[in-house]
C-alpha cells in the first residue's frame, strides 16, 4: 500500500520538474518516486554487499583461486567509488 509524503518544495522547481515529468509521460509523482528509488539504490551498500558474497561464493564453490577473490573484492571497490 502506498503513503503519503509531505515535502516543501519552491512552486518554480516543482513547475519545471512537472513540465519535465509531462515530457516523459509520467506525472509527478512517478517521477520523484522514481529518483528515491535510484537514489537509494546508489547507495545502498547492502545490495552491494550481496552480492559481493555471491560473487565469492560463486568463485569459492568453483575452487578459484585467493587472487579471484581478491579482485572481485578490488573490482566491487571500485565500482563504488
């Protein structure tokens, strides 16, 4: 179920972002749920997490060797910097 979320916004960029919305088909609230959820899933560092485990399991259950690890480990630091 959905709810509501109250947020104090200048009338100008509330207009503009609409407009923008419009241009796109969505209405407004389409578009700012749509920037929570990137927003969060930029930085959440959870799913991130996750799958750099998996990535391990993954390289764990197929006997790769200690440097594998250590760059799926280097690769997943990197992508988030």
């Amino acid at each position: 179920m959905s709810t509501q979320m109250i947020v104090r916004i200048d009338p100008g960029l509330k207009d503009h972002a609409g407009q923008l919305a419009r241009q796109e088909g969505k209405n407004l609230s389409e578009l700012v749920r749509e920037l929570l959820i990137k927003y969060i899933n930029e930085r959440d560092m959870s799913a991130h997490i996750d799958d750099l485990w998996d990535r391990i399991g993954r390289q764990l259950s197929s006997q790769a060797a200690l440097s594998d690890i250590e760059k799926a480990v280097q690769d997943v630091r990197e992508k988030n910097i």
